[in-house]
C-alpha cells in the first residue's frame, strides 16, 4: 500500500483482517476480528474472540456479549453501531484451548497494529478495560496488584478509563462474592455509556 492508502483508517482495517502473521500458531487458522470507526467515542477492549465469535465473526456474540451488554445498558445493535462503540481486542484471533479455558491473547496483535489503530480513534472519551490482559497493557504500573483491586479502584482511572472483570459465565462466583460491583461500579458505568453515545439506547437484548 501507499502512502495514502495508509491515512485511510478502513485501509488500515482492511490490513489488520487480512493479518497472518501467526496463521501457523492458531488452531482454527487468522480471522482477525476488530470494528471501530474514527467517530467512535467508546472503546471497549477485551481478550481476544472465543470459538463462537471466531465462527460468526461478530465480536462478543456470546453470553459473555450478552452480559457485557447489559452492563453497558445498551441494546445488541447500538453495541455493534461502529460510530459509537470500538471494539479492539488485544488479541484479535481465536488462540485455541489452554489449560482450563481458552488461551491468552497472542501479542503479535498489540505489537503489530493496536497503536496504530488507536491513533485513528480520536475522538474516545471511554476506554473500558475487560480482563487482566487489556488492564495490563493500558495501565501499567498503575494497576493494582490484582484485577479485583484494580477494578475496585475504578475512580482512580475514571472518567477517561473503567477496568471491569470479564462478563464470561465463568465468572459467576467472582459476581457473588463482589456485590460492589454490581451496586457501585456498573450504575456508573451506565451512565457514563449513557452520556457518550449519541442516539437512544433503545429496549436492551
């Protein structure tokens, strides 16, 4: 590509899902799955797609989407209107099973194309932090020593950035013994979704 193509922000997009830099390392081979558009003002940054939305494509089309989802307190097609909401994983491929749930995000995908992606997103005023993965990268040192502790230090970061846990079923028992989060951080985070996104919200699904 040119010079040109290159300040294109869906040029861009374009080479990052054309992406196989580790096509041999993943087991259901590269569908790189990222959406945003440059008049985004959420983003929304996980771990990396599981094998339901590796197959379909659609990120967070999962129960775990259907939970985020709430939390947000916004329905399944303003969450996929790519004028407000970007979604950017830190690993953009499906990784394959690990021991005990799925992989962790391959970090070819942050060193070869995340910056270059947020460079084209100027106009975030929310980065939400989904896992220890995202909070690692964004936060750095200023994370606590556990994702617990730092999403429960969800002011010292807000307004511009809100760590959360990860909304998979396979954190029900994480949900029940932290009921702060569902009483002090997730109104919050309504409301501040609330004040950023630029149409309804509409009937929640």
């Amino acid at each position: 590509m040119n010079e040109l193509q290159y300040s294109s922000f869906d040029a861009l997009l374009i080479e990052v899902r054309a992406c196989r830099a580790c096509a041999q390392e993943l087991p259901l081979g590269p569908r790189p799955i990222v959406r945003a558009s440059a008049d985004a003002r959420i983003l929304i940054v996980g771990q990396a797609p599981g094998v339901r939305v590796h197959a379909s494509g659609i990120p967070w089309d999962d129960a775990s989407g259907d939970r985020l989802r709430k939390w947000l307190g916004v329905n399944i097609a303003l969450f996929h209107d790519e004028s407000q909401f970007a979604i950017i994983p830190m690993g953009f491929c499906y990784p394959g099973r690990g021991n005990g749930g799925d992989k962790p995000p391959r970090r070819e995908c942050a060193q070869l194309w995340l910056d270059r992606l947020l460079e084209k997103l100027p106009k975030i005023q929310l980065t939400l932090l989904i896992g220890q993965y995202a909070q690692h990268h964004f936060l750095g040192n200023s994370r606590k020593s556990s994702l617990t502790e730092t999403v429960r230090a969800w002011q010292e970061y807000a307004p511009a950035i809100i760590p959360l846990p990860h909304p998979s079923p396979r954190n029900q028992a994480w949900f029940q013994r932290h009921l702060w989060f569902e009483s002090e951080v997730l109104p919050m985070l309504r409301e501040r979704v609330e004040s950023l996104v630029t149409r309804d919200l509409g009937q929640i699904k």
